[in-house]
C-alpha cells in the first residue's frame, strides 16, 4: 500500500508541538517575549507613558544607543541640527508609538539576526520592519484609537516564518520549495511540513507570550478576494496586517504601486483601506523612502559572510543589530564617563533648544535634565524630589536607574525644617557633590531614610531647586562607589546650567 506523502493532521500537530516548546525552551526567545510583553503593555498616557517607556529603554544600554542613532538620522534630527542625547527628546521627536515599535523591532533584530541561516532571516526581518512602517503610516490615517496595534501586529506577522527561518531552517527551505513549484500556497506548503501555516504559528508563538488578544487576532489570514470596508477596529486590524506584510514583499521586489502586483494589492485592499492607485503609489514611495533613507544615512552597507558568501544584514538591519552611537569613552572607577563635559554639554544644549522650540512643558524639561545627569555623569540612581503641600512631604516624582521604581517609592522626606544635609542644602541654596560619604563628617548628616533606602551610596549630588526663597525640592542622584575625580569647575557650570533651565521652567509667568 502506498505511503501517504501528506501527513495526517494528528502526524502534523508534533512537529508544531516540538516547534513551540524549542522555542520555549530557547533563552533568547524567551527573552524577547518577554521583553516584547512588557514593551507592548506601555500606554501613551502623557508624562506617565513617556516616563516609562524612558525607563525601559534606558535600562537597556545597547538599545538606548540605538534609538538614540535613530534619533539622529537625517530623517528625524531636528531642523536645528543639535543632536538628540536623551531618550526623553527622542520619544518626543520620534513619537511614542515610532519608538516604542522601533525597540521592538530592535529587539528582533538583536535577537534573530545573528542567526547561522543570514540570508533567510535577513530576508524575512527586512520583510517584518518594512511591514511595520506600512502600518505605522495605516495608522497614522486611521480614524480608530489604539491604531498603532496595527503596526505591532504587522512587525510580528511573520515571526512564525522567522523563527523557522532561524531554528529549523530544513524545515523553512522545505515549505519554500513546496510552495515555488507552484501548486500549493505557502500557508499549504508550512501546513504540510509543520501542521500548522506560518499565520497560525505567529499567533500560537505571540499567545505564548502573552501579547494581546486584539494583536494576536489580527494575524489572523483573510478569505480571498476584495475585502470590504472593516465593520470594526479587529477586522481593520486585521485587514491591515495582512495589507502591510504584502505590501513589504512586494516592496522588497522593488515592484511599484502600477505593477500588475500593485494593481492586484489596490483591488483586494482598495475598497476596504480607501486606497487607489494615487494613494498606494504615494505609501509605496513614503515606505521605500523611510527604508532607503535609513540605509543611505546610516552608512551601513551590507558585510559579507565569509562562511556563505552572501551579503549581509542591510543597513538598517545592522543599525539596529550592532551597538550603535559613538565609541565609548570609557569611565573612571567611578562610573563617572570620561567624557562627561561632553554629554553635559549635549544635554544643556538640547534642553535649551526644546525650550526655544516650545517643547518645555515643565514635566518634560525635568525629565531630560535628570536623564542628561544620569547618563552623563554616570550615575546608577537618579531623581527629582519636589514638595507635596498636602502631605507636608518631599516626594520623588521621577526616577532613572536601578531599582528605580522601588527606591523612587521609598524617597519621601518631611518638608518641615531639619538639620540633615538635605534640608541643609535647600535652606541655603547650596548645590552638593560629595566624593565619599563614607566620611564621618557627612555620614553624621544623612537623614535615617536616606541610610536605610541607600546604604550603600558612596557619592552623590544633590542639587536644591528655590525660586524666590520657595524651597519647592531637589535633585538626586548617586552611585555605589565614591568618586575622587570630583566634578571640575566646568562641569559644575554645565550642571548649573541645567539645573538653571529646570528654575526658569518652573518660575510662574517664564
């Protein structure tokens, strides 16, 4: 009796099974879904969504070069030309939802794109963040809120895909062969070899990470045909992920808006994403201009592989898989960087020009001038405490660096007069940086809070914020270990300079 070249649906089910738990079991991927989850939950809720988004991507110091370099691009960089050095001014330049689509499409990268398999990883990760951009401008039109999820769901359409590519690539090459001789689609080909089409294992992987079910169902494949105009946010969703990974395939054939293949994209999509020939030709050539624009600013050609002798990851792609920004400079004992007056220096000039430019809302200049002392003076806590009248207490408000969360909630203090160095520095207006406060002298003035909340900070500043003879809070900031290079005249009047900014914003009428 002759063999069954099909499988049987319950012969195909293990091979997905198998599929998802390497997957499982695999720490990078692992990693990323989680970094994915916790990216996707950040909310656009004002000073509060930026906030947090600011945290996560600078707790990750490779990917906050990254979007920093992004910032940078001609694309993006302000029509001053000073250059971005916060994650808070590349949240507002770029957009919060640009950003936070871009740190994961970067933690994609990071994770995929040093795969053994390059050239099909490389070909479907181009796909994935191409299809991203066709969403992000699908949202930018939309009428419905919450329309940036179109763009996730369009980043992770082919994750499935991905993962094959990178994990099981005989597996990958198979469907690939099945579905180019013709007689069976691609979703056929990976039902057949994986039990499962690549749609199907791009939800069951997002599911296991906890993504939304609203992502997750927009990856859902459309019936064939021309689609009608959406009776809701989940079907526009979803016709718009699947528009969007489409789009990027043909887009990576360099095929435009009147190939016979853009004609057959606008009659699907047309009538459903009010789409014609004018305005798909004008988002072919937004998309390919965000894509090339990349690539060409970046200056990041693809490298050769010497073990296959295939090009590398393009630009963008190696943008976002390399560590990106300058050289380090290198830190002292410290963690004080070297180059210190520099990224100071960096920091005044942009606060100064988002203030010129009528970006400086009070919450904002605040928190790029604690993110300029935090990275450029090297600290590892940081945060800006003011006077909560009600409760008769200083409060920290916001807060970079590690355990930022925790020690932000335990860093509140009375507002009445003391004799401890904090209400020391406010009554006399006086800007402090202690080396070492393991000295007895300045031990014996640290309040009880600040011994038990940060026991072991051996260097610090605090800088008291007084308008008018109103003590109205301070910055903090310090690190574990004490620091004998001091701060220098000239970065002092950097500091300053800064802490300047933050007065004249806070001052009533400025």
């Amino acid at each position: 009796m002759p063999s069954n070249p099909h499988p049987s649906d319950s012969e195909q089910r293990p091979v997905r099974g198998a599929l998802l738990k390497k997957l499982s079991g695999d720490e990078g991927m692992f990693a990323l879904g989680a970094s994915v989850a916790r990216v996707v939950q950040l909310a656009d809720s004002d000073d509060q969504g930026t906030q947090s988004l600011a945290y996560y991507v600078l707790s990750d110091v490779a990917l906050t070069q990254k979007v920093l370099r992004l910032a940078n691009t001609p694309t993006y960089r302000a029509a001053g030309g000073t250059a971005v050095t916060t994650i808070s001014r590349a949240i507002s330049l770029l957009g919060f939802d640009n950003v936070k689509t871009t740190a994961m499409a970067m933690l994609l990268v990071d994770t995929l794109a040093n795969s053994r398999h390059a050239h099909s990883v490389r070909i479907e990760l181009e796909a994935a963040l191409c299809a991203s951009l066709v969403g992000r401008e699908m949202a930018r039109l939309s009428v419905y809120q919450g329309a940036e999820e179109a763009a996730i769901g369009a980043l992770f359409k082919n994750i499935g895909a991905l993962v094959v590519a990178s994990h099981e690539h005989a597996l990958f090459r198979e469907i690939g062969v099945l579905a180019a001789a013709g007689k069976v689609t691609e979703a056929q080909a990976a039902l057949q070899v994986l039990g499962c089409s690549y749609d199907s294992l791009s939800a069951a992987i997002l599911h296991e990470w906890k993504i939304p079910d609203v992502i997750v169902r927009a990856l859902a494949p459309l019936p064939p045909g021309p689609c009608k105009p959406a009776a809701g946010r989940q079907e526009w969703m979803r016709q718009v992920v699947s528009f969007s990974m489409e789009t990027a395939r043909l887009l990576a054939r360099r095929l435009g808006a009147d190939s016979a293949e853009g004609r057959a994209l606008e009659q699907r999509y047309g009538a459903a994403l009010n789409l014609d020939q004018d305005r798909l030709a004008q988002l072919f050539a937004t998309v390919s201009r965000d894509m090339d624009g990349l690539l060409e600013s970046l200056q990041m050609g693809a490298q050769a592989d010497p073990d296959d002798g295939r090009p590398g990851l393009p630009g963008v792609l190696a943008q976002a898989a390399m560590g990106a920004g300058e050289a380090p400079q290198g830190s002292h004992p410290s963690g004080k960087p070297h180059n210190a007056r520099e990224l100071l220096l960096a920091g005044v000039q942009e606060v100064t020009q988002m203030r010129a430019g009528g970006h400086g809302k009070v919450n904002d200049i605040i928190q790029a001038v604690l993110e300029t002392l935090y990275r450029g003076m090297g600290f590892r806590f940081a945060t800006v405490c003011l006077k909560d009248v009600r409760s008769g207490q200083y409060r920290a408000r916001v807060a970079f660096g590690e355990r930022h969360a925790e020690r932000q909630a335990g860093f509140v203090f009375p507002s009445a007069a003391g004799d401890d160095l904090f209400h020391l520095a406010m009554q006399n207006n006086a800007d402090l940086m202690i080396a070492d406060a393991s000295a007895p002298k300045i031990r014996a003035l640290l309040p009880e809070w600040h011994r038990r909340l940060l026991p072991d900070a051996r260097s610090f500043i605090v800088l008291p914020l007084v308008v008018n003879s109103v003590q109205l809070g301070l910055f903090y900031a310090d690190r574990a270990l004490p620091a004998p290079e001091g701060v220098p005249p000239d970065e002092t009047s950097l500091i300053r300079a800064l802490k300047g900014q933050v007065l004249v914003a806070l001052t009533p009428g400025s």
